[in-house]
C-alpha cells in the first residue's frame, strides 16, 4: 500500500522567502507529525495533530513556522522569510491514532537556504 | 533533551548477531521504549517497541533489564542491509511525544 509521501524531496530558496513542505500521509492515520533533523543528528519534534487540531505547538522554533491539515489528511507545513538555520531535511509520520503506535516516516524534504 | 544514552557507532560481521545497547535511567513508568532504524537518505523505519516485557518481531528482538534503565536490540543474523543508524527512543504517554537522540551507526562487516 502506499507509504506516506512528502514533496518537494528536495527545495532550494533563497534567504527571505517562503516555503511550503506538503505531507500526504496513510489513508486512516488519524495521527501526523512533522520533525526537523539537521545533517548527522537526531530528529527534532515540530509539531503533532490529532485529526485537524494541533494540541501541541510547542516544538515549532520560531512565529515563522506554521502548520495545518485539512480534512484530517494532508498537512502542509509553511516556513516564512526563511533563514539559513532553516536549512535541514523535514520529516513527516503518520500512525493510526496519537497514542502508543508506530510511526511511518516519509523520506523528506531537504530544504536548502541560500 | 534527549533521555537516551547510546554508543555513537557500533562494528559486526555479517551473519553474526548484534546486540546495540541503550541507557534511558530516567525513564519513567508509562514510558515506552522504541527503536527505528534509518538508512542514508531515508525516513526512520519502525523496528520494534516495548514496556516493561522482551518482545520478538520479524525484524529484531527487545530485552529490556527489570529495572527498565536499560534495553537492548538484537539483531539475530545481521545482513549488509542492517547497516543504518539505529534510534533508541521513549515514546512519552504524558504528551505522545518520542524523544530521539543522535543514535548509534551500525557497520556491518562482509
């Protein structure tokens, strides 16, 4: 079946200007989650939903990111007046509710700041 | 913070077993320990999770110590396709949050 899929897989901008990462995740996940992992570290939390609603945007680094699902399925994550410290691979997970079930991971999207 | 402590890269032979080690002393009662596994260019991949007993999957096996400081992920006969940087994680129940840490390299030697 098919997997959870992001695009772009790869993204290069210039300083200042605004992306959007877009996640398609399982069909019936009613869980998502985006993460942030710069070069050789672990994963970073961003942000999670339950359904459309994000209970917890504590992780998000600074007011210029943002992030909504619509339809509780595809979740789309915006970057505003990049920097580069925004430079890293994003990373999305879907599981079948927000509890204690495996998460299934995309491959990502490398963002790259000029 | 990460609540995990593993070895930054760990070497086996092919066929041989691995056993990839993992401290989580502050882990706390309702805290899962799960392991993922990724490979260069990859999403993390799922491996296997536990509580408090050792689970068996198809990919691996978990032993956890009774006192739940540690764990440790066996890997029966490693193949060259094991080779990935493996993540010893606690899911926390409190806020349904994993907290990755940097994760060991696995090499895995013809």
């Amino acid at each position: 079946g098919a997997g959870v899929s992001q695009s772009p897989s790869n993204k290069v901008t210039e300083k200042g200007k605004d992306v959007e990462l877009r996640c398609d995740p399982i069909s019936g996940h009613t869980a998502l989650y985006w993460y942030r992992q710069s070069l050789g570290q672990g994963l970073e939390f961003l942000i999670y939903f339950q359904g459309n609603s994000a209970p917890d945007k504590s992780g998000l680094p600074s007011d210029r990111f943002s992030a909504e699902r619509t339809g509780g399925s595809v979740s789309t994550l915006t970057i505003q007046r990049t920097q580069q410290e925004d430079s890293a691979v994003y990373l999305c997970a879907s599981s079948r509710d927000y509890s204690n079930q495996p998460q299934h991971f995309g491959d990502g999207t490398r963002l790259s700041i000029l | 913070d990460a609540k995990t402590t593993q070895p930054n890269s760990m070497e086996s032979n092919e066929e041989e077993p691995v056993h990839l080690p993992c401290n989580h002393s502050t882990i706390s009662g309702t805290d899962y320990i799960h392991w993922y596994r990724q490979l260069p260019s990859q999403g993390p991949e799922y491996v296997i999770h536990g509580l408090t007993s050792n689970v068996n999957n198809r990919m691996a096996s978990l032993a956890i110590a009774e006192d739940r400081k540690s764990s440790t992920l066996i890997l029966h006969r490693a193949t060259l396709r094991d080779a990935a940087v493996y993540y010893c994680i606690l899911y926390m129940d409190s806020n349904y949050q994993l907290i990755w840490g940097a994760g060991t390299k696995l090499i895995i030697k013809p």
